[in-house]
C-alpha cells in the first residue's frame, strides 16, 4: 500500500485534560490506521472520549504526546495555517448537533462554505442544488430549518459537510437525536455518500445498526481502542 493511500495514522496518542483537582488522562496510547475509502466506527459509553479523539483527529483539538499524521503528512499545532487549510479543505464535520443557522434557509445553509471560499455565487448554488437532490431534500431550499423534520435538518449538514467535496468526513453522533425512522435514512445515506464519493468516513455512534455497516468497528474503552469484530 502506498503511504499516500493512509487517510489518517495516530502513533500512541494521548491526551490528558488538567483540573485545579488533577488530571485526566482520557486517551492513554491510541494507535490508529485508516486508508481511503474505510468507514470506521468507534463506540462507546458516554464519557469515554470518544468526542475527543474524533476532535482529535479532525484537528480541533491537539493531544497531550504522541503523532498523528493525516494525509500522510505529520500534523505540526504551531502551523496553525496548514491546520486551517486541511479543515477547510480536506475535512467534512458532521455534529450530533446540528449547528444550521436559524436564520437562514436550507441552500443558505449550504453555500456557506462555498462563500466563506469565496466561490461564484452560481457555482455555489449549482453545488448546493446538486448535493439536496442527492439527499433527497429537493423543493425544501428554501425552508428554514424550523420547518423541517431532525432528520431532514441533519440531512442539510450532511450537505453541508460534503459541500467543498471533503476527503475525510468525521461524524459525531449524527443519528444520536433521531427518531429511528429518521436515523435509518441518516444512515442509508452516509453509506451511499462513501460509495458514491469514495470519502473516508470515521464515525462515532452508539446506533448499533449504523456501527455495523462500517468496515471496522473499535470499542473505546480505558483510553484503548479495541477492534471489535464486525460480523
Ligand atoms: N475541554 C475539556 N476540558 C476538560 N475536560 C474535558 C474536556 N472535554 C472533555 N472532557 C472530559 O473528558 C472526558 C471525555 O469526554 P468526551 O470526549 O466528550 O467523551 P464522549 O464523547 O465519549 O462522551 C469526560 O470526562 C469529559 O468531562
Ligand atoms: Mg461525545
């Protein structure tokens, strides 16, 4: 395998959090692999750090030790540029957490980070047009979020997400506040996103039917990952 085909490598990370009690160490040494294409799951319970290697790996937050190479490229925290490149550029986040912005409709919503990229503004609608038809949200455009169903709203972050056509998607709980109907769809559709598109998906769930679509399932447990076997 050519190391470019290594969307995500972690060498024994860890983070600790510090409190004026102690610390917490919540990471004690993650190793991790994924190559392009792969769609990993990482469960469970509350509390763990789940959310925080996910924030981990998408850059948001630094660990404590240890390597983390993303594109086959070790992350450097004192270059903040080449950080804020690669998230804008190469890394699609999807919150449990919807984050849409009240005031403005569906395709608002969605050409964010085409205006924020300063795309012509025809493009950005030819994009975001493209991108609800595929999730099923055509002739709800122009709706504001409110009037939409959770799933429907958490649909439009999907859309958004994909929106600059990232290589890696990082999924936080993104059926944690559907109904089940809602959550099957969420789920159909990330499954036809990383067909379609081949992105690279690391998920976080504790919606078992959704885990065991992926190609790998781990298990966050003390600080450890641990594979469990996806069958
Ligand atoms: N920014 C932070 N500062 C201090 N402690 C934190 C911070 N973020 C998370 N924690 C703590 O780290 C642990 C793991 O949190 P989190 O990663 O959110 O777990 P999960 O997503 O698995 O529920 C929790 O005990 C949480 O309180
Ligand atoms: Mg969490």
């Amino acid at each position: 395998m050519k190391s470019t085909d290594i969307v995500v490598e972690l060498r024994n990370v860890t983070k600790k959090y510090f409190y004026p009690q102690g610390e917490l160490e919540v990471l004690k040494g993650i190793d991790l692999n994924v190559k392009k294409g792969d769609k990993i799951a990482i469960v469970g319970p509350s509390g763990v750090g789940k959310t925080t290697l996910l924030n981990i790996i998408g850059t948001l937050d630094c660990p404590t030790s240890g390597d983390i190479y993303l594109f086959g490229k070790r992350l450097d925290y004192k270059d903040e540029k080449t950080l804020l490149k690669l998230r804008k550029e190469k890394i699609g986040f999807i919150f449990q957490l919807h984050y849409l912005i009240p005031e403005f409709t569906v395709i608002e919503n969605v050409i964010l980070p085409g205006i924020i990229s300063r795309w012509k503004r025809e493009d950005c609608f030819k994009r975001a047009y493209g991108l609800l038809e595929k999730l099923n949200l055509s002739g709800k455009e122009n709706y504001r979020p409110f009037r939409l169903s959770g799933g429907e709203r958490q649909k439009v972050a999907i859309a958004r997400a994909l929106f600059l056509n990232p290589d890696l998607l990082l999924a936080d709980e993104p059926t944690g506040n559907l109904d089940q109907e809602s959550a099957k769809e969420v789920i159909d559709i990330f499954l036809k996103i990383n067909e379609e598109l081949n992105v690279t998906v690391i998920m976080v769930t504790h919606n078992w039917e959704l885990a065991k679509k992926m190609d790998r399932i781990f298990l966050l447990k003390n600080g450890f990952l641990v594979k469990l076997n996806n069958t």
